[in-house]
C-alpha cells in the first residue's frame, strides 16, 4: 500500500557553493522546508535580490524508508528551475517553479544516499517568469515528500498528475459521474474497485471492475449540487487496486457536482442561476517568509478573502498550493487558475509555456471551483501581438480545451492593448488590467471604457481582471490620484464599486490585489521592495478601509465600519468622516451627540464632522458598533504625509524656475507641450534604455499610449519606478532630465 513520507526537516542548505557536494556537508546552514532564500532581499527594494543557484542536501538510509518496490521523490514547488542529484547523480531537470513534479529513485537508491537538489532562480530566456511586478522568490518553498508505492500503483509520472480525474455531469437531477484512472505496472488479474461517498462519508455507487477496464460511470441519484459560497457540498472518489483482497495502491480526489456558463450579457451562471463573480486577485507570498508559507498562512488568507465577501480569486500568476485550491473547493470560492506566461513573449519560451499549462491543468483538473484557465498575463506589455505570441496562444488554447472539455479558457490584457488585436480573440473569455484613476486618466473611465468593449464586441464575455492603486499609512483630508494616502485608495474603490458591481454583463472582476505583495524592484510609496495595492496589508495584520468597502457590497455578515482610524490629528474646523455598513441605515455620534441618520443604497455614509479638541465617534447600523477618535490640531501632522525611503531624489531637491516644466510636473502636463512631448519621449526612451519608437526594456513599451496612462504621474515618480523595468536611475541623471525639462515653457 502506498505511504507517503515527508522529508521537510534537517536540509542542509548553501547559497555559496558552487557544485554538488560528494558528502554531506558539515558547514552549511541547516534549514527546515518549506524554505525561501529571498525571504529578506526579496522584499526590501532595490531590485537586487540574489538569483542564482542554490543546494538542499539531505541524507536518507533505506532503512528508515517505508518497505515497498518504488521511491518516488515528489517535490511541490523549486522555483524555479531545479536539478536532482542522488549519490553524485543527476537523475533529473525540472523547468518551472509552481508545479508538482516527482522524480523515481529506486534504481539508484543505496544504503547510505546524499539526496541533492540544486534550485535555481536566475534570470534566463526560456523559463516563465521572467519579466513582472513580483518577486520571483529562490528555495524549496513547498513541502518535499518520499512516495513509497508497489510496483504496479496509479501514475507517478505524467506531469505531476494525481493519477485520478474526475468528470461530473449532471443529468436532470442525478450526476453521472466519470472516474479515469491512470496504472503503472498494472498484472494481468488485479481489479478496480471505484467509490463515490458523499460529505458525510456514506457510500453512494461502487463497482469492482477488471485492471484493463480504468475508466468507469458511476450515478450518483439526487445529486447535491457544489453551489458555490451558498452550499459548497463536496463528494469524494476513491479508486482501489486490489490482487484479491490485496489492495496494491489507492487513489482519492473530492470533487463537486455543478454547471456553470458565462455568458457575454448575463455574466457567470452558475447551476442556472445568476451568480456574480466579484473577488480578488492573490499572490501567495508573506511578509518575512516569501512563498514558504504554512497551511496556518493560507487558512488566513482564505478567512479574510471570506470576511471581505469575495465570490471568487484569481490566482495570479502562477500555480499556487494545492491546500490552497482544497480550501477554494470547500469554501465555495470560484477560481481563476493561470500560468506564469506574463509580460515579455520569449520566443525561445514556448515549450515552458506548454509544460506549466500541462502541469496546471493536470494537477488540477478535479478541483469544481476552478472555472477557467488563464492563457497569459499582460504578455503584450512591449506593444502588439506577433506572429510568434499569436501562434502561442493559439497552441495554449488548443491545449487547454483538448486536456479539459469541461472548463473554458481566458486571459488578462494589459490596458494599452488595442481591442482588435488579433490575440484578444482567442480564448473563450477576456478580462483587462485597468488602472485608470491611478497610473492614468481618472476613476470615471473605467466603466465607459467596458461599455465600449461590450458594444464592439458583444459575443465576448469581457471582465476586469486587475484594477486598484497604492495605499500605505498616509493620510489626508484631500485625497489625490497618486498620494498613496489611504484615504484617496479608499475613494478609488468607492468610485469602481459603483461602476462595475452595477454592470451585470461583466463575467467577472478582481481586485488588485487583496494583500499587498512583495516586488523587490519597487522604490515608491515610502516602503521599498512592496507593491501596496493590496486590501490588507502585507503582514496581514491591516485591514485598509477599502477593504470594508467591498464588505459592505458583498458580505452578508452585518457590520459597520468608521474610516480613517489612522488619520486622528486633523486641522480642519469641520471634517468629512465616511462610514461603511451593509446595513441600510447609519446614524454617528460625535461625543454622544447624534450628527443624523443616513441611508445609502451604495453602502457609503458621509457625514461632515465639527473637529474641535478631541472626539470620540461612534458609528451605529443595527446591532452593529464601531468607534474611532479625532483630534483637532493647528499643524497638519508630517507623520501623516508621503517620504520617501531611501529617494535616489526627493521633490524638494528638484529645482523648478517658474513658468517651466521640472519633475515634478505630471507627464499629462508636459505632454501638452510640443517641444515638452518630443524632449519626454526622448528622455523616456533613453532613461528606460529603449527606442522612441516603442521598442522595450524589461517589458514597458515606451510609446504614447504608455505615457497617456502614466499621464497623472509626476516625472519623479515615474523614474523611481524605472526599477520595475529593470533600470535604477542614479540621482546625476534624473537631475539632468530636469535640467532639459527646466528649459521648456509651460504651457498656458
């Protein structure tokens, strides 16, 4: 029978070696898996974090391991390419850092083994990903396990598969359910025994069948259906191989019984019902602890994606934990699930592209809470399709719908994206990354935009697949497009939540993102190394305000929630305090006395707000309470304003003649000059090491669409995130960019 052995403790691990050792090394660290190597250089900015090649070593005696025919060793994430070693010998390379894989030992086991695992995270151009707004964190960051089966046992091999698929269909009220099994080995004589048990653990169908017959029907009669967060009812599948009344080896998957179709005018339908899909995105890394992450880590994150209210996350952008999926499965959460193929099409990547979608789709097909899968990311950042991109994804989407007749296919399209390109006709679904309102234009855009898509092209589901902006502890009673104040991220999603939730066509839309994430490349905000889009914080311990917005939209938990707890010393006589509830009704007290009662269909309450010595106000919806204190100060507190951390440049530094352009004028405005417009686009091709005429580096296109929507950015903002691209400014080069801009006339 099969045992499965968990290797996470006493790895010696080495970022200095430099070749497979022949023994067991004696000086280098000892670590416990999950283990990331970029856990601190990963996230503190400067886009230099160590990429390269690291060494895992472990010693394993025979012995110790469970008696039986086949040692498999199975590895659940090394980013992000690795190479395994047994005794001095390679025995196998593996590209692509999210997957499960699994390697056969038994040839080549002794008495005595050094079990070696070289990981390597270093740039390259045919390993995905290459070229993102993420850290693309080294180590052996998911669990590690010795697979100890008989020699005939369920497939090991094929792509990291659990060597089970299951395919539901529902028929009126019953489901026929298909269970394929996949055999090693298997003898003339050996039997089958399939099983359906429902939640509660009773037998539902079961059928004992020949070795050769491995793929079955059974009928499950009244089916309960997985209904998403209303009733996610899960089944359970087990296939036996049994020699008499041996059993050899089993298999068992859970799965849920559903239909579902997107409809370009409905949006989502799940079971035949309307069901909005309205979410988040998720990365998987942690403050302090990169992707090595504990079962406690995602259990977290799956609880706050449920408080917020969330129906679905896309998992972006790369395969994330299996306990993660099974947490989706059981929570009734519809998922996006997506391969790394992101930002910069390498024409030398294809095969990588194919393997990772292999590995996703294999590895997860029996998960009911998966809908659809992702093609690529964004993967027009340096301008159009090509042929090249075009014929990839047509061989993605070929592939998908030839593993998986079930599920549909989408992808993300970054915003400057025209929406004819021949590429956005591919898959079945397509969503957009737009930002409007942060890195260009204004929160009013977005939905007009859609609405457009939506007329051009109406037999296209289309959604929103990325939209937020910046917030991080500062604070302001005027909020503006661009300082990351959390005060102005709260109105962005004020503003979004009213255009999207209010667009039923739209198939789906996710937040970016629901925790802020690391991006070692990322020198904005006043926090370098992060990317702070995110509704809670990176550590988990914050929920923004913006967070109770989507709250008071999608949860059914009653609450109320008063903003700007962290905003106390205000210098205005009278302040605006904004309160979010699902509850219909709000009143606030101000020092006991009531400010009025508000109702909102839109879940926002406004209340203007005498700020004199100190207030204590209370916000009151129903049974719900929430509290929070003001204090009325002379001097706007500068705890409260944006810095800069370690500013290759501030504002201040920056010399502004008057009537002339400087860094610190916004690229909308200095793009209304003629001679201002030529002078940037030259400066932005040379300072991003790239051509005027959209050639790229790093995966930003440098053209006029790119710069329409960078348009609310300061010159001095946009060249602090030239990181994010690859190219780190010094302080003598973005002061002469402003010398050149110091010689051109504003504009009247």
């Amino acid at each position: 029978m099969r045992e499965v052995l968990n290797l996470n403790t006493k790895w010696a691990f080495s970022k200095e070696a430099d070749q497979v050792p022949e023994i067991m090394p004696q000086r280098w660290y000892w670590v416990n898996l999950p283990h990331c190597w970029n856990a601190i250089d990963g996230q503190d900015g400067g886009s230099d974090y160590y990429r390269g090649t690291c060494y895992y070593a472990k010693e394993i005696e025979k012995s110790e391991l469970p008696v039986n025919s086949q040692y498999y060793l199975e590895i659940r994430g090394a980013n992000s390419s690795a190479d395994v070693y047994l005794n001095g010998k390679k025995l196998a390379h593996h590209d692509g850092g999210y997957s499960t894989w699994r390697v056969n030992l038994t040839d080549f086991l002794e008495d005595k083994n050094l079990l070696v695992i070289a990981v390597d995270n270093s740039p390259n151009r045919t390993v995905y990903p290459q070229t993102a707004d993420f850290t693309f964190y080294g180590g052996l960051y998911r669990d590690v396990n010795l697979i100890a089966v008989n020699d005939s046992h369920f497939d090991l091999d094929y792509y990291g598969g659990p060597g089970i698929k299951v395919s539901p269909e529902i028929d009126e009220s019953d489901a026929k359910v298909g269970v394929e099994v996949f055999l090693t080995n298997a003898k003339e004589g050996q039997t089958l025994v399939y099983t359906v048990k429902d939640q509660d653990g009773n037998m539902v169908a079961e059928v004992e069948k020949a070795v050769d017959d491995t793929a079955e029907v059974l009928t499950i009669p009244q089916v309960h259906l997985w209904n998403g967060k209303k009733d996610p009812y899960l089944y359970t599948a087990k296939v036996a191989l049994k020699d008499g009344e041996e059993i050899l080896d089993a298999v068992s998957t859970r799965f849920g019984c559903r239909t579902y179709e997107i409809d370009p005018e409905k949006g989502f339908i799940l079971n035949g019902e309307s069901y909005p899909l309205r979410g988040v995105s998720r990365h998987q890394d942690r403050w302090g602890l990169g992707n090595a992450l504990l079962p406690e880590h995602h259990r977290e994150d799956i609880e706050l994606i449920c408080e917020v209210g969330a129906t679905t996350i896309r998992l972006a952008h790369y395969q994330h934990d299996q306990y993660f999926y099974d947490l989706c499965d059981e929570k009734g959460l519809v998922i996006w699930a997506e391969i790394p193929y992101i930002s910069d099409h390498m024409d030398t990547g294809r095969e990588n592209t194919v393997s990772q979608m292999k590995e996703l789709i294999t590895q997860n097909y029996n998960h009911p809470s998966i809908v659809v899968w992702g093609l690529s990311n964004e993967i027009t950042m340096s301008g159009s399709s090509t042929p090249d991109l075009l014929e990839n994804h047509n061989i993605l989407n070929d592939l998908a719908h030839e593993m998986d007749k079930t599920r549909l296919t989408t992808m993300a399209v970054v915003s400057m994206c025209d929406i004819h390109d021949p590429y956005i006709q591919i898959p079945d679904t397509v969503s957009y990354n737009h930002y409007f309102g942060w890195y260009g234009g204004n929160t009013s855009m977005n939905g007009p935009w859609l609405d457009n898509f939506h007329k051009e092209f109406p037999n296209i589901p289309i959604g929103m697949s990325e939209y937020g902006c910046e917030a991080l502890n500062w604070h302001t009673s005027d909020p503006k497009q661009g300082d990351y104040t959390e005060e102005y991220q709260a109105y962005y999603h004020e503003e979004l939540i009213k255009q999207l939730f209010t667009r039923p066509y739209l198939w789906a839309t996710h937040v970016w993102n629901m925790f802020d994430f690391g991006a070692d490349a990322r020198n904005e905000g006043g926090e370098n190394g992060q990317n702070h889009k995110g509704l809670v914080t990176f550590d988990r311990k914050y929920k923004k305000d913006s967070f109770y917005a989507y709250k008071a939209w999608l949860s059914d938990d009653p609450f109320v929630h008063i903003c700007g707890k962290r905003y106390v010393d205000r210098v205005e006589e009278e302040t605006k305090v904004t309160v979010y509830s699902n509850l219909p009704e709000v009143e606030l007290f101000v020092n006991g006395k009531s400010l009025g009662k508000q109702t909102s269909p839109e879940h926002f309450f406004y209340f203007m707000v005498p700020n004199a010595r100190e207030s204590t106000l209370v916000a009151i919806a129903g049974d719900c309470k929430d509290e929070s204190k003001i204090r009325k100060v002379e001097v706007f507190n500068e705890e409260y304003r944006l810095k800069e951390k370690g500013a290759v440049l501030n504002w201040f530094d920056i010399t502004e003649p008057e009537g002339y352009y400087s860094l610190n004028d916004t690229v909308e405005d200095i793009m209304k000059s003629e001679e201002g417009k030529a002078m940037f686009m030259q400066m932005m091709a040379g300072a991003m090491g790239a051509q005027g005429d959209g050639k790229q580096e790093g995966g930003m296109v440098i053209n006029e669409a790119m710069m329409k929507m960078l348009g609310s950015f300061t010159v001095l903002r946009l060249l602090n995130m030239a990181g994010t691209a690859g190219k780190v400014l010094t302080k003598e080069e973005m002061l002469g960019v402003n010398a050149m801009l110091n010689k051109i006339k504003k504009c009247d």
